[in-house]
C-alpha cells in the first residue's frame, strides 16, 4: 500500500527543499549575470579610455605634422625672396599654395606681410582674392598675434635663422580645423630679416569627412566624425577637442570598440545554455529527490501503520487504542460536559475452546469474523480495537450525549451469539461486554480502562455473553477479589464463616426429595455473603479447592451417613479430579463419616473430558468402580456433545439452568431438551434440570422425561438440619412450602 503525497506534503516539500535550492540557483545566476554585466562593462570602459588616449595623440601628432609640413616651405630662401623681397604671386601660388594643397592637402594657405595684411590666399587649390581672408582672420589673427609675441629662438652667430611657429585648434568658417602659422625665414642665413617683420604663412587643415576617414584608415576609428555637437547613442564615443587655452573647438565621435560586448554576445548562449543545463539537472534531482522522500514517508507511513494495526484484523492495536483514548479525553475537556464517552470492553466467550478443538488458524478467521460484526453493528464512526487474544475495546464519543450503548452491546451480544461459519465447521462463542460511561468530569485513561475490566469481569462473573455496565460498587467487589485468597485461607482455618447448604433434588414423577446438591457457603462478617461463583475460582487458581473442596465433601458425607439411601451431590473442580490422591481422599472421608458410596454423587464440568488428563479419567473409573455415581453439570453451556460420554461414562447428565430458563411451551428449547433427554435415555444416562423455578417449567420437563428437578420453584439451598428436617418428613414433599428460604 503506497499512500498518495497529500497536497500539505507537496506543500512542505516545496518550502523545505525546493524553495532554497530554486533560491540558491536564482541567486548564483544573478551572481553570475551580474559579474558578467559588470566585467564587460568594464571592459568595454577600458577600451574606451585606451581609445579617447589614443584619439589625443593622434590629433596632436596631426597639428605637429601640419607644422612640419609648413616649415617644408617657410624656412626657404627663395620663399622669402618671392614673398619679402619682391612678392611674385606665380611663384607664391605655384610653390606655397598649390603645392601645399596637392601635396599635403591643406585648406587655406594664406600669406601675411610683415603688418599681417594679407598677400595671397589658395582655397582648396585655387587662388583667391586676398581680402577672402577676412573670412578666416578672426580665429587666425589670435594665432598671429602669438607668433608676434614669441621671441625667436636665439641663432647661433652666422647660423640661419629658426622659425616662430605656432599651431593650434579652432573653428574656421563654421568648420573644426587645425590652424598652423609660421614666420617665413632664410634656411641659409642668406636673408636676414629684423624680428617681428617676417612675413607669415598660413596654413588651414579642415577636420572635416576626409580627416576622418584617414583616422579611420589609420588608427582603426569605425565611423568616425568630426563635428560641433555631441553625438547621442549608446554605442557612439566622443572626445572633445581643445585648443591651447582649453575651450572647446569640437568633438570627434566615432563607434566605440564593445570588445566586452562582443565577448558576451559570443559567450552568452554558451552561457545561458549552461544555464539551463543546470537548471534542468537541478530540476531532475529535486524530482528524484522529492520521489525518494515520497517513498521515504510513504514506507514510514507505512510501518506506523503496522505498529499501531493489529495484523490479523487491521483493526487500531492496544497501543493506538490507548493514544486515542488519551486524545480523545484531552479532547473533551476542552468540548465541554454535553460529549459523552463509553469505553466498552469486550471479551469473547469460549473462544479457547474454539481455539483448542478447531485449531489456531480457525481461531485467527473467527476473530477476524467477530471484528467485521462489530464494526458492521457500532458503524465506521467509532473506534475498535483489538487489544489482542480476544479482547477487543469499543470508544463511543457522542457529541450530543444521546448515544444508546446498552442498545448497541446487546446488538454486539446478538451479533456475536450467531453461529460462525469457520472452514466448514460451524463455531459458537459469546462475548462478555464491561462498559464505562464518562459522561461530565474528569476522567483518566488508565482510570477508565480499569473500571470497563472491571464490569468486563463482572460480566463474566454474572455468567457470561452479557453487558454491564460499571457501578462504583464494584471496585469494592474487586478489591474483595484481590483479598479474597488471603480472607478465605483465614476461613479456611476457622469454623464460624464457611458452610455448606444443600440444595434439594426433586424426583419428577413424585415430587418427593430424594437428595440434595451440597453448595459451599461462605459468610463474610464484613462483606457479607459473598457467592461460589467469585470464591471458587479463586480457590481454584490457589490451590485453596483441596481445603475448600474437603471440607464441603466431608459435611456432605456427614449428612450422607444420617441419611442412607438419599443421594447427595457434591461439586467438583477439575483441579480437584486431577490430584492422584482425591480418591483415596474421597473413600477416607466416606470411611470416617460412615456414609455409603453408592450414595454419593459427584458433579464434573465437560471441561474435564476435554482435557487427555489420565489421571482423571483413572480417578473417575475408580469412583464408579466403588459405586459413587458421576453427574455431568452445566450441561448445555460448553459442548454439550454426548459422544465424550462414550469415553467417559456418566451416570447422570445436569441440563443447565440457563438452558432450563428458555424453555416455555412451541420454543425451539423443547425439541432440543427433548432430543438430549431421549439420548441420554438411550444411553442409560439419567436426567436431571437444573435451575427450575417456575411450574411451567417443570410441567415441561416431565412431559420430556428429565428424571430429577432443582430449583427454586421447590428449594434454594438450606442449612444441614433443615434438610435433615425435610428427609425426616414423611411425605419427603415440598408441597406445602413451596419455596424454602435459601440459605
Ligand atoms: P452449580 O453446580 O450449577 O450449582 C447450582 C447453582 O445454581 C447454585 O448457585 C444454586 O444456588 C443455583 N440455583 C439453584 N436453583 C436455582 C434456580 O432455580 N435459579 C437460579 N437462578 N439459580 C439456582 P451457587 O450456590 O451460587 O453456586 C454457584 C456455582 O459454584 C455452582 O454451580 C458450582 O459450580 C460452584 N460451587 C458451589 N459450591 C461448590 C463446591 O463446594 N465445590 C465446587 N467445586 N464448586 C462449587
Ligand atoms: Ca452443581
Ligand atoms: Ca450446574
């Protein structure tokens, strides 16, 4: 049997295991996501720096170069000869302007005199008007001006003389541009021109599309650009450009280098499907491991079941019973005073007879049959348990308090009292019920459990296959029990609380006394007279009989010997029968009192032709070698089977008063009494009822046959001289006094 998860198991599952573990995983991909996120970002800032770095020197290595690339021209004799001396434009334009632009591709070149009036000006390698300078003069001028105000590097006496040279960044005509000005001097010394009167050469290089491109081409910038304004986009870099005095000229952006980016883009899937590779053995873990705890709980489960099952029945075992009774009484306290409670013990009756004659197997079935009739009668609301052997327990919890429990004991008793059908023999058995109601108050299990055995025992002691119900009483009855052995070995020893009364035997036909069943009495100064049925077992079980049994044989034989030719009947236990020495006993006692054997009757249960007891069987063959007779008693209650009386042959046959009580005229009673009473006949076995009280009864009886009546229709038992009294009688007749007063 593999129990279901139920949803509150998934549901724990989920909070202890799966919940850290799918946190754990959540966290360590953040974890991971997050470092990756930040080392390309990382990454990609370095590459950032080392290309702004770069663009700088780029830049300024290019407005180095357009100094260089003017001093080709400025430091020249015949420069300063064409433009000083005698300024010759064809020379200038061929030379300066047009040479610059196809050579170097300079802008503007423009040519100052000493006044810094323009002299000549090339745009884009065409001459121009000279005045078209005023279009470039503003940001030049600042430039001149700062040549003007540099002192000349000091020359080395008859050497040439060095060139004021300065360059820098600006915007010029609404363009960024690098501008490089420069004093023209001799390369030779040749000409040798007053400081501040030189004239100038001006050189304009746009930063323009073309600029770009060669950077572009030669430092690896994708897409770069010059221009005024910052370019916006996530993956564009700009970098300012600034002129000497650190204002801004203009930017230069290009696409950023995403080495990091590109990193990622490559590694990513490789990544997240790591990922998910993860995820899903995680995922198949968690599915194996949460099978196995399922199969972990489930196989607990399973084994709490059997320690708290009784595997015969299935039914709760002693243990759980006694969990739940302790829950339920918990329970109660906080329910209230309107619940109430009965716990119902149950004990089947001549179950070890079933036990002993049909085998344990048919044993084990029957006490599987008796567990599916009680549930079938208290319904599947109600707990039973088996509290092993053939003890079962019944806890009845009625909210409202209306729960009828004697009703549903005598519906148990019913139930049970049916015949059962065990491996094609049928088995009869009863059941003793002890009941405890708790209703109100408090009540503790062991208390309760206690007071049920109690009125289990009760039961029992009442006669078995009966309910009772538990009376505070009893519990002093029990006590008694427990001090019984002790009171009655002190009995024993005196003569003032034991004694014997006699029960007359009724021939049938005559209605005449023709002797008397002996009955042991016992007297208790403080509790009174206290019944055979409680002190004989007792007696029984201690050994205590052989006393208790000598003394009632030998006043039964006292009486026997004043009274020849009656019969006197005297009880005897199995214990009693299995001692080798009770007949020698018996004929000692019969010597000493006089009386004759053949009118001493012995009364045996059918227990004792159950059990293989040698020595019994050797006692009874010596009794009736001496003429004392046997009595079967009880009979009806056990098995009631005349075939023992083959191995064991009786001279007298006891029907039991609980048999004798059902008889009335047209029940089934009759046909069977009848039928034992003609067997018995058959068998030369005489007849006698026990338990007569009413004339009906007794009516009934004779039209059967039965030989010999007892009960209380004529007599209880009475004290020696009254029986005494009532064999004197003449009559030897109860007749006029109907029912004696019992002792
Ligand atoms: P039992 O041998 O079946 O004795 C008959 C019992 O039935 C006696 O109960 C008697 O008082 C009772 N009885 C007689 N007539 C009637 C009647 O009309 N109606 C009812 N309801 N009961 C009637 P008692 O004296 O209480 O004895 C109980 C049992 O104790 C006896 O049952 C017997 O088994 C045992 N017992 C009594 N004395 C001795 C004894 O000396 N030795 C042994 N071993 N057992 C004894
Ligand atoms: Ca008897
Ligand atoms: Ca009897």
């Amino acid at each position: 049997m593999q129990p279901k998860t139920s949803t509150l198991e998934r549901w724990q599952f989920s909070a202890a295991v799966l919940l850290p573990v799918v946190l754990a995983l959540v966290i360590t991909a953040a974890a991971v996501l997050g470092f990756v996120f930040w080392s390309t970002a990382n990454i990609d800032e370095r590459a950032l720096e080392r290309q702004s770095a770069m663009f700088e020197q780029v830049i300024e290595a290019r407005r180095i170069r357009l100094e260089h690339e003017l001093a080709s021209v400025a430091v020249r004799d015949d420069t300063v000869v064409n433009t000083r001396l005698m300024f010759n434009v064809n020379w200038v334009d061929r030379n300066l302007g047009k040479w610059m632009y196809e050579f170097f591709g300079h802008n503007r070149i423009v040519v100052l005199d000493a006044l810094a009036q323009p002299l000549y000006m090339m745009e884009d390698g065409v001459s121009v008007e000279p005045r078209t300078y005023r279009h470039i003069a503003s940001p030049v001028q600042q430039l001149v001006n700062r040549v003007r105000a540099t002192v000349p590097p000091s020359i080395v006496p008859g050497g040439p003389p060095k060139p004021v040279s300065v360059s820098d960044f600006a915007v010029v005509e609404g363009l960024p541009a690098i501008i490089s000005v420069m004093t023209i001097v001799s390369d030779t010394g040749a000409v040798v021109q007053p400081s501040g009167t030189e004239p100038l050469i001006v050189a304009v290089q746009f930063l323009n599309d073309d600029t770009a491109s060669q950077f572009n081409n030669e430092y690896l910038f994708e897409d770069g650009h010059f221009s005024l304004v910052r370019s916006t986009g996530p993956d564009r870099a700009t970098h300012p450009i600034l002129n000497a005095a650190g204002r801004f000229v203009a930017f230069f952006d290009w696409e950023r280098d995403r080495p990091g980016l590109m990193m990622l883009r490559q590694t990513g899937p490789a990544l997240a499907a790591a990922f998910g590779v993860a995820a899903i053995l995680v995922f198949l873990l968690l599915r194996q491991l949460r099978r196995s705890s399922a199969a972990l709980e489930a196989g607990r489960r399973h084994a709490e079941h059997q320690a708290a099952h009784d595997r015969l029945t299935g039914l709760p075992n002693r243990m759980s019973f006694d969990v739940h009774l302790a829950r339920v009484l918990t329970d109660r306290q906080g329910m209230g005073m309107g619940m109430q409670l009965s716990l119902l013990m149950l004990d089947l009756d001549r179950f070890k007879q079933v036990n002993d004659t049909l085998g344990h197997q048919a044993g084990d079935e029957l006490i599987c049959a008796v567990g599916q009739r009680i549930r079938a009668v208290v319904g599947p609301g109600v707990m039973i348990a088996r509290l092993g052997g053939d003890e079962f327990a019944i806890l009845a919890v009625s909210r409202d308090g209306r729960q009828d429990v004697a009703a549903m004991a005598s519906a148990i008793i019913d139930a049970i009292g049916r015949s059962f059908d065990l491996n094609h023999f049928k088995a009869h058995v009863g059941v003793s019920i002890g009941i405890v109601n708790a209703s109100g108050g408090n009540a503790e299990p062991r208390e309760l459990v206690r007071k049920a055995d109690i009125a289990l025992y009760e039961a029992k002691a009442g006669g078995r296959n009966r309910a009772v119900v538990y009376e505070e009483h009893m519990n002093e009855l029990l006590q008694l029990q427990h001090t019984i052995e002790g009171e009655l070995r002190e009995a024993l020893l005196r003569d003032d609380q034991l004694s014997v009364a006699f029960q007359p035997l009724i021939d049938q036909r005559s209605r005449k006394v023709i002797g008397a069943e002996a009955l042991a009495r016992w007297h208790h100064p403080k509790y009174g007279q206290i019944s055979p049925a409680r002190f004989i077992p007792v007696a029984e079980n201690t050994g205590l009989i052989e006393a208790l049994g000598e003394f009632v044989l030998r006043r039964a034989c006292e009486l026997g010997a004043r009274a020849p030719g009656r019969t006197i009947a005297v009880n005897i236990s199995p214990t009693q029968l299995r001692n080798p020495r009770f007949s020698v006993q018996v004929f000692d006692i019969l010597h000493q009192t006089g009386m004759r054997p053949v009118d001493l009757e012995l009364e045996i249960t059918e227990s004792i032709l159950l059990d293989d007891e040698h020595v019994s069987a050797q006692n009874l063959r010596t009794f009736r070698a001496a003429g004392i007779h046997i009595a079967l008693d009880d009979f009806g209650t056990g098995y009631s089977s005349l075939s023992y009386l083959k191995r064991y042959p009786v001279d007298r046959i006891k029907i039991d008063r609980s048999f004798v009580s059902q008889l009335s005229e047209g029940h089934v009673s009759v046909a069977i009494t009848q039928a034992i009473v003609t067997l018995a006949h058959a068998m030369e076995i005489e007849v006698t009822a026990e338990g007569v009280e009413s004339e009906e009864q007794a009516v009934i009886l004779g039209r059967l046959g039965c030989n010999t009546l007892q009960g209380f229709l004529f007599s209880g038992g009475v004290v020696a001289e009254r029986i005494t009294a009532i064999f004197a009688d003449k009559a030897n007749s109860l007749h006029r006094r109907r029912r004696t007063k019992a002792a």
